[in-house]
C-alpha cells in the first residue's frame, strides 16, 4: 500500500512537470527540496498542489485514490510560487 501511495503522489510531481516545463525546478522542485528540509513535511504548496493533480490524474482512470483527503481542485497560484524561493 505505501508503494501505491508513493506512486501516486510522485507522479503528481510528474504532472507538475509536465505543466510547467522548464519552470518545474523553479515553481516546485526547490521549494519542495526547501520544504522538506526545512520542516521534513510535505504539506507545502507544492505537495498539495502534486496530490491534487495525481488525485485528479488516477479519478479520471477509475483508479481508487490512496491518499489522504485532497482538494483535486487545488492549484497553484502561481503569482505566488517565487515569493516563497526568495
């Protein structure tokens, strides 16, 4: 179960990568890195952002969602993503 999970939320970070491009390193991969370190939590802009896409991702599949309750409308705003870089 806690592959599953993994998985699932990984692949969130993918989707984030996927919409961003280039950004992603910028927007969410050094924040998330920051947050991480920082706190050792992932309940930061970025992983909730990742859990939302995933959630979002494996519904639209019929996948059964293996994470905690999230927002799948969650998003970004991203105006906001370097005010927490800098």
């Amino acid at each position: 179960m806690e592959k599953i999970v993994g998985f699932q939320h990984e692949y969130g970070h993918y989707l984030q990568s996927r919409a961003v491009g280039a950004g992603f390193l910028l927007m969410f991969g050094l924040p998330s890195i920051i947050s991480a370190a920082g706190s050792g939590s992932h309940t930061g802009y970025t992983e909730q952002d990742a859990e939302a896409r995933s959630r979002t991702f494996f519904d639209d599949l019929g996948v059964t969602w293996r994470l905690g309750s999230v927002d799948k409308n969650f998003r970004v705003n991203y105006s906001n993503c370097f005010s927490y870089i800098f």
